[in-house]
C-alpha cells in the first residue's frame, strides 16, 4: 500500500506524456483546419511554423469546404477513442485529428507535368495507370498503386486517380488511416482523404476532402516543406479550444 502514492504519481506522469505527444517532436509546420461545429461542411484554414519553439502564423487565413456531413474523429496522431462519432468509408464526413501530410502512399499529385513546389516534396504526375484503392477489402486499401496496364476491369477503372475532374487535378494527401506495406489500413475506416479544388467555386461541399480555391492550394503546395514534418489538425472551434493546451497547439 505504501507504494500506492509513488504508482499514482507514475501514472500521472505517463497520462500527462501522453497528452503532450500528439505533435511529433520534430513537426514545425502545421495546416489549422477550424470548423464552426461538427456537423458543418465550412472551414477556416491557417498554417502556421514554429520558430525558437514559438508557432507564428505565416500567412492569412483563407476558407475551405470539409464533407457534406460535417466531421468524424479520424486516425492519426491523436488519442484514440475520443468522445464523439468515428470516421466510416462512404460516411460524407471529413476526418478530425491530427495527421501527417503525405506518407508512404505519396504526397503531392496532379495532372501537370511540373508544379511549384520545395524541391524535397515528391510530386507524381497522374496517369491512367495510377490507382488510389477505396476498396474496404482490398490489401491496398487507401493506398497508391501504379498498374503496368490499362485498366480493364471495373474495378480497376473506378479507382482510376485520373477522371478528367478539374477538382482533383491537383491534391496533397492527408494521411488518414494511411496504408503501408508493412501496415495496412482498418477496413471501412475511411480513405482517401486529400486537399484539392473545390468545386462550384466553394459552393459544393465534399465526400470527406478538404478543399479550396485553386490559386489557395498551389500556394500550400508550394510552402508545404517535408523537411519540416508537416501536419494538418482539423477540429471543431469547440474541440480546438478544448485539446489547444494539451496537445501543445498555437
């Protein structure tokens, strides 16, 4: 019983690491999504750096369009089994948390041969070949795959990256529930998930996207700095104001 005092201040102690280790470390650019409440498809977005352990705002904020349905706790760096509704495929609504940008699955993608980026972010230029899997039951689940062929199969053509659509000509993955190799993704957990170009000029909501004026997201694309371990945090006014102390936020 004795040692009761010194395992609860352990305990504590581990809690308290815990919640302080949401931001990795060595993370010094951050892309804020705020949204008024959770069941709203509007969002209010920021990046901020961190110089001498100080976030500054590096440029203005500017709107952006989420799902239709508003917000979901998706998986990524924060804390699992958060109060509230869990992120599912096909459920229209856009992922909540704190996740990297880019991952193993790639991280910019487009339809031009070039774009305007830092040297060190890898950009892909999209082809007929290039697949992104939305198949719950498929091993690559959420992830990228290049085929050596047309693709024949429905399948195939229904995960084509490559559509013809405007909206999705240029993106920045946001890894939500991200597939590896060694790691797969959880089944109907929710994919792909990117920043892109809105649609109807904002008018139109999304299936669970981020997305924003077309001349908006070049500029994120061109700032978005590997080397800085980039991360994006998207949450209700209400939760920001609720983890910003604990999970270390500007």
């Amino acid at each position: 019983m004795k040692n009761l005092p010194l395992l609860s201040l352990f305990a504590s102690i581990l809690t308290s690491a815990i919640a302080y280790a949401q931001l990795p470390e060595n993370t010094r650019q951050l892309i804020i999504g705020i949204a008024p409440e959770k069941n709203s498809s509007h969002v209010t977005l920021s990046i901020f750096e961190k110089n001498n352990n100080t976030w500054q705002q590096t440029s203005k904020s500017w709107k952006g369009r989420l799902g239709r349905n508003g917000l979901a706790w998706g998986i990524g760096l924060h804390p699992k089994n958060l109060a509230g509704i869990s992120k599912k495929e096909g459920d229209g609504r856009s992922p909540a948390g704190i996740f990297r940008i880019g991952s193993e699955s790639g991280f910019a993608f487009g339809y031009a041969p070039s774009i305007n980026k830092i040297s060190t972010l890898p950009y892909k230029q999209i082809t007929t070949k290039d697949l992104w899997v939305e198949d719950p039951s498929s091993p690559y689940y959420n992830r990228h795959l290049l085929i050596s062929h047309q693709p024949k199969t429905t399948w195939e053509k229904k995960a084509q990256m490559r559509q013809d659509d405007y909206a999705h000509s240029l993106k920045l993955f946001i890894a939500h529930n991200e597939g590896t190799a060694k790691k797969p993704a959880i089944p109907n957990a929710g994919s792909s998930i990117f920043f892109h170009i809105w649609r109807a000029a904002g008018s139109k909501a999304t299936a669970g996207c981020t997305t924003m004026q077309a001349d908006l997201l070049k500029n994120l694309i061109s700032k978005t700095d590997p080397n800085k371990k980039p991360v994006y945090v998207l949450l209700t006014s209400a939760d920001y104001k609720k983890y910003k102390a604990t999970w270390k936020l500007p």
